[in-house]
C-alpha cells in the first residue's frame, strides 16, 4: 500500500509550505518594525473597524504565541496575538484588519464562511480517522486487495471532505484580506507605502493557505490514481 509518490507529494508540498510560512514570518519581523503614523495599536484598529461596521456583540481579545491571530465566530472574538494587540506597526494594522474581515463576514452572513464553519465538524473527524489510519494501513491492507480497495474508498471520502474545506478556506481569507485593506485605505488608517506594506504582508499570509489547499487537491487525487490503478489490476 505504501507508495514513495504519497511520500514524495507529502514533501514537496512540505517544503513549500516552511518557505512560505518562514517568508511570512520574516514579512511580519519586518513590518513590526515599521512605526504606523496613525499611531494606532491593533486593538484600537479592530475596534475602531467592529464599530465602523456597526458590530457591537465582538470582543477584541489578546491571545498567547506568535501569529495565533484568529476570529472566533463561535464565541464572537477576535483573538489577537499580544504584538499585534498591542503593537502600533503596520504588521499589526493588516492582521488586526484581516481578523475583523472575518467579524465582517460573519456579521453579513458571508456564504463561504458559512460553508466552512459547517464543515469544521466533519473536517475535525475526517482528519482523526485519517491520522489513525495511515499507520494502520500498510499492515491492514497489505497482501489483500479487496481490503486495500476499501481503505482507499475510505481515504477518498475523508480527503475530500478535507480538500472542500481547504478550498473553501481560499475565497475567506481572500475575502477578508480585501476588506482589510480597501477599509484600512478608506478609513486613512494607513499612508499609501504603509498600504503597499500590509498588501503585502497579507499576500504571504494567504500563499500559506494556497499551497495547503494545492497539497490537499494533490493528495486526494493520489488517492483517486491509486483506487483506479487498483481496479485495472
């Protein structure tokens, strides 16, 4: 059952995605350390968006690590990592925005966003039964086709419901980076270098998610190879 193709796919898709996730990390660094003239920390920023928008049931709250920044639509939050909560950068300006994107869509019922949280549950059970039996696998299906048929079956369903949920995340984030920054622009928040500056941080923000969606649309379609050279056999 094992395949040095799944291995191979797994690792290239691995190393794009440290390269990306390491460039955005350095994109971060930088832009830390890019004073915003609006004087603005990233609560005060996200605040001032959730009001605009005339969001009031959203809390600004500060989380621990680094790049942990995220909405949480079932709590209503938006969870701001603390150099970022606190920080008066332009790195600070584009993800505060970015997290409030997504208050936005929640709050006018943005249909992608609505697809993806539906799919959290299954996402979460797919993923789980997929890590147990990827270990199990080459020893269960080995020697029996039949067996190894319907592991593969198995494989295909749980992948693709992980494949629609990393596709479905892309026009999200996409989404709520636009808003981010044509309200950042509007709002003269930021100067127009500073604009350029969040762009682009939010650029290598949404390429990690790009690469993850690639390597799970290339992984289902391993799957689906190795079901129909199955049945040839």
């Amino acid at each position: 059952m094992f395949d040095p193709f799944l291995l191979i796919i797994s690792l290239i898709f691995m190393g794009l995605g440290l390269l990306a996730s390491s460039r955005l990390k350095s994109k971060f660094a930088a832009y830390s350390k890019r004073p915003l003239l609006a004087g603005l920390s990233g609560k005060a920023i996200a605040e001032r968006m959730l009001r605009q928008y005339g969001i009031t049931d959203v809390r600004v709250e500060s989380v621990a690590g680094q790049l942990t920044d995220h909405y949480n639509p079932l709590t209503k939050t938006v969870n701001l990592s603390p150099d970022v909560y606190n920080g008066m950068h332009i790195a600070a300006a584009a993800v505060a925005a970015h997290e409030c994107g997504h208050a936005v869509q929640h709050h006018t019922a943005y249909p992608w966003l609505q697809m993806r949280s539906k799919l959290v549950p299954a996402v979460q059970i797919s993923s789980q039964i997929l890590s147990y039996l990827t270990f199990g696998l080459a020893f269960l299906a080995y020697g029996s086709p039949h067996l190894s048929n319907t592991m593969l079956m198995v494989f295909i369903v749980l992948q693709s419901i992980i494949t629609a949920f990393s596709l479905i995340t892309l026009p999200v984030e996409l989404d709520a980076s636009k808003r981010a920054l044509v309200w950042l622009e509007d709002s003269r928040i930021t100067q127009s270098y500073e604009q350029d500056e969040a762009k682009d941080a939010l650029k290598w923000a949404a390429y990690t998610y790009v690469i993850s969606a690639l390597a799970s649309v290339a992984t289902l379609l391993y799957y689906i190879w190795r079901f129909t050279q199955s049945n040839r056999d």
